[in-house]
C-alpha cells in the first residue's frame, strides 16, 4: 500500500479550557474517500480545523505526504494543495459567485474546462455568476463552497458535512459531483452526518468519539454491521 | 454525472421601497444639495458652500478611507491615525518650503511638480511610519479593543511630541503655490481654484481605490478578508502580509490628507489630526466600517453640511455632524452600507 496522503499522530486540540481532541491518529490513504464519523460534539469538526490549521495543534504530528505541517500557517496548508469546505461554507456574500470562484483559484485565472466542469456539477453556478453569493439559497451556497475547493486540483479535500441541512435534490447533487471528484482519483476527508450519504462515498470509515478515535475500517465492514453502527455512532437501522 | 435537480431559481423582483431603501444612501447627497438649495436661496451662495463642502468632504474621505479599511480588515480601532494626519502634513509642508522656488514660480508645472512632491514624500514618510507603528505598537494588541484604544491613544502623543521636537511647538503656517491662489468666477459664484483641485483629487482617489478593491485581485482579497479572514487564509492567502500592506496603505493616504488639509487651512499644527479624528469617526460610523463607498458619501454628507450650517446658523455647525450621526444611526444602526457588522 502507498504511503497515506495524510497522516495524524497523536494530535491534541485545546479550544480555551476544553481540551477537544485527546490524542486523534488515524490515516487518509490516497485516491480514496476517507469519512469521519461519530456523534456530536466528539471532535470531527475540530480535527479537520486542527488540520487546516484553523485551530492550533497543542501536541502531536500532522504528516501531509510525509511532511510536518502541525506547525505550518493556514495559509501555508492551503498553498501545499489542502482544499477546505467549512461546516459554514465560508462563502464571502458580498462578492460575487464569479469572484469567490477567482479568489479559490489562487495559482492563476480559473481553468475555462475546468470551470464549464462545475458548471454542468452545479448549474445555478452558472445562472448566478454575477450575482452577489449572499443572495444564493442554502444548497447554491453550499454548492459554491464545494466548487470553490475544486477551482484548482488539491492533493487533499477536507469537506465538512456537506449535505447538512439540504433537500433530498441538492444532496443527489452533492454527491454525484463528489463522486466525480473521487473518480478523478481525489483523496478527501469527509465528515458527514448522513450515513447513507457517507455509505454512498465512502471508501474508509474513521469514527471518532470523545475526541479519540474509536474504530477505523473500510465502508463495506462498517455498513455490513448494524450493531457496529449503533453502538459506535447511536445509529439505528430506521436512521437510514 | 448526476445533473442538479430540474429547476431554474430566480431571485424575487424587489419591490420600488425594497430597491429605493438599497440605494438610499447615494440618494442623499443629492437630496441634501436640493435642500441645501432650497433653504440657503441664493444660487451663487450655494454653489460656492455646495463646491466648498465637497472639497472639505472628499479631503475628509481620503483620510477617513485608511481608517476604515483598517478597521473593517483588521478589526482595529487607531486613534493614533490622527498622527499620520500630523506627519504627512509636516513632511508635505517641509518639501514645499524646501521647494520654495518652485512653489512661489508663476508656472502651473512647477507649482503642481512641488505639491504632487510633497504628496509623495508625506505618503512615503507616513506609509513608514504606519508600517514601524503596525509592528511596535498594534501587533501586540490584535484582539483587544480596548488595549488598541489605550496604546494607540499613547502612540498618538508620542508622535505628536516627535513632531514638537522635530519642527518646534509653534504653529507653522504656509502659503499655496501661486497657481492655487484665488478663485474662479463661475456665474457670481466665486470657486477656490484649491478647492476645485481637492475634488477632482479626492474622486481620482475614490475611483483608484474603488478599481484596485473591485477590479484587481489584491482588491478581492482585501474585501474577502473584512468578511471572513479565516477563509481567505483557508484559501492559501497570507492574509497578515495583505493586513500590512492595508495599514501602510491607510497610514499613506492619511498622509495625503494631511497635505491636502494643510494647503487648504494654510496652518499646520502637532494637533491638527488630532482634531480631525472626530469627523473622521463620524464618517466611518456613518458610513458603515470597512466600506470605501460608505465612507465616501459619509464624508461628502459631512462636508456638505457643515458648510451648509455654518453659512445658515454658525452656532449650530458645530453639533451639525453629530446631529448627522445620530440620525443616520437611528434610521441605520450598522451605519449606511456596512461592509462588517459592529462588534
């Protein structure tokens, strides 16, 4: 097996006075679609901000191919090839869909088939190019969030929960576009609560709970065990 | 691939008070040069306050417009901007006398060679000055409100008494290069001709600041990061470098405006930022923090009033602003077109 994109080890993240991640090790390997998963409030959100470097990493190593970068600034990471979509999805409203298109295209002008790429992933992309993306709904916010980590190719996506809080539509929309990031051979950390979105994406599962990882394995063990699933992340099998 | 879901969404059409309330703000500068007209009678009076009050405005804006940037983008209150205002003012004056030749020369290049001279030196002296300023004394402060207040408070007597020791305490006043003296009749009006300059100046100002924001990438970054900074650093951009090259840029163009006040008033004093500091708030108050465009209209309605008030009931012009203020935040809280919601 190759040597993992991404590799954590040992990672500590204090946020004030609560100490959120307890020591996370686990591995993304490449080209594949690595979830984490676990209930609320177990550190998912803040494991993909320690390794943005959104929140500093008070112990422990974060090897992106090889390389330290627990210590290295934001901006640092994101010129190293990380692509990141915040549980938020940070889109800047007062610019326009085209412009937070050409800010996320940081090495140059944005690729014109690449561009037309994303346009036939998410259409209102396109409808809505000029106008300012505060006017966009939920999903088209969200939508221009995930385009924004794929205006340029990255060595690694860290997606977080990107269907949340979308219609049944969108969230088919989300997924095929994903899919087809993966079938390019993408590496990507996702978390996600929607179980059969993760089942859907999937490749290897990493659940976390209390701010330590509990279980890593591969999606087809994880979804062909409904105790697993159940004790690990209180799913049930009516969740999904 | 799957295809997004079948539907074409569309914005909903404003309805004529939803599109009137968005661009209120640009209406009332005009709304306030027709009742400037109304009230004052006179077509030359008015034209003459009317062109008095953009200058007094556009040279508000320029050094009100670092100030906000700095504000939106780093989230800094520096009341030791008013000292930029100081320093350009000095610097600028001491090219203009150093240049006394050129200045006091009949010759229209020679008098603007030496003003756009001492434009540069002062935006040089002062850029300096605010980036030493930036790593001394702000740096350790990101954050805190009110250590901002009180260390840039500190920064602005330490400058204003660096500018005693450097040009004396005394007041120093100056005279405009022979091409700026005067006026223009237009109509009976009579129209300063340095007046006219300071608005034409102060619009290329406004149109460079507003094409580098809108049209260029740095610009892009910049408007990204008032927003949301994190994500722009997310996004690979070294946003603390841009942080810098803001407040350089904001200490400059206070620079600038000290030149361009100093001409305008004849006098320079270690104090004269000091005291502009209160309209300068007014306009970024009013404006909206981090918007150039808020500020720009901010000040223009400031110029416009106070010259308008100080013409029809001088006693009154001196609560006109804060009157302007309080209503502008009564009818906006947030101030006329915010970039970045008040903390």
């Amino acid at each position: 097996m190759s040597e993992p994109i991404l590799a954590l080890d040992g990672v500590v993240t204090d946020i004030g006075q609560y100490h959120i991640l307890k020591g996370v090790s686990f591995e993304v390997p490449r080209g594949q679609v690595t979830m984490l998963l676990g209930r609320n409030g177990v550190g998912k959100t803040t494991t993909l901000r320690t390794i943005m470097g959104l929140w500093p990493a008070r112990a422990g190593r974060i090897l992106l191919d090889g390389e330290d970068i627990a210590r290295a600034p934001v901006s640092n990471r994101a010129g190293q090839g990380v692509g990141f979509v915040p549980e938020d999805m940070g889109i800047f409203s007062d610019l326009t869909v085209e412009e937070n298109m050409i800010l996320a295209a940081r090495s140059g002008p944005l690729d014109g088939a690449r561009r037309d790429w994303l346009f036939a992933a998410f259409p209102p992309l396109r409808t809505f190019w000029r106008s300012e993306a505060g006017n966009l709904s939920g999903g088209q916010k969200q939508m221009l969030s995930i385009a924004r980590a794929m205006a340029e190719e990255r060595r690694l996506y860290l997606i977080d929960e990107p269907t949340k809080g979308l219609a049944p539509a969108i969230v088919s929309t989300m997924v095929g576009a994903l899919r087809e990031l993966k079938a390019q051979g993408a590496s990507i950390l996702m978390v996600e609560q929607n179980f059969s979105v993760a089942r859907a994406l999937g490749d290897r599962v990493v659940v976390m709970d209390d701010g330590v990882v509990v279980w890593t394995g591969t999606m087809a063990e994880l979804a062909a065990d409904t105790a697993r699933q159940e004790r690990l992340m209180g799913l049930s099998v009516e969740a999904h | 691939m799957s295809a997004a879901p079948d539907h074409t969404p569309t914005f909903a059409r404003l309805s004529l008070a939803d599109r009137l309330s968005l661009s209120a703000p640009y209406l009332l500068v005009p709304a306030l040069v027709a009742i400037g007209f109304l009230v004052i009678g006179a077509p030359s009076s008015w034209l003459t306050l009317t062109v008095s009050g953009l200058a007094m405005g556009m040279m508000i804006f320029i050094m009100a417009s670092g100030l906000t940037l700095v504000f939106g983008l780093m989230d800094i209150i520096n009341f030791g901007h008013g000292a930029f205002i100081s320093l350009g003012a000095f610097m600028g004056v001491s090219v203009l006398f150093w240049l006394s030749s050129w200045t006091g020369a009949p010759s229209l290049v020679l008098n603007v060679a030496a003003v756009l001279l001492a434009i540069l030196a002062a935006m040089v002296f002062t850029g300096a000055i605010g980036w030493a300023f930036e790593r001394v004394i702000v740096r350790p402060v990101y954050g805190s409100h009110l250590k901002q207040i009180l260390i840039t408070v500190g920064g602005l007597i330490v400058l204003e008494q660096a500018i005693h020791v450097v040009w004396g305490a005394e007041e120093i006043y100056l005279n405009r290069p022979e091409a700026l003296r005067g006026s223009i009749t237009f109509g009976n009006s009579a129209l300063e001709r340095y007046r006219i300059l300071a608005v034409v100046i102060g619009l290329a100002i406004f149109v460079a600041m507003r094409l580098v924001l809108r049209r260029t990438k740095i610009g892009l970054i910049v408007r990204a990061g008032v927003q949301n900074g994190e994500m722009v650093e997310a996004l690979g951009y070294r946003l603390k470098l841009v942080f810098i090259g803001v407040f350089i840029a904001g200490s400059a163009l206070a620079g600038l405006g000290g030149v361009m006040w100093a001409l305008y008033e004849q006098v320079i004093t270690a104090g004269m930022g000091e005291s502009m500091m209160i309209l300068i708030f007014i306009v970024v108050i009013i404006g909206g923090l981090g918007s150039i465009e808020g500020a720009f209209i901010g000040a223009i309605l400031v110029g416009l009033l106070q010259n308008y008030v100080a013409f029809l009931e001088p006693k009154v012009a001196l609560i006109s602003n804060i009157g302007l203020m309080t209503a502008i935040l009564l009818w906006r809280p947030q101030g006329m077109m915010p970039v970045v919601k008040a903390k």
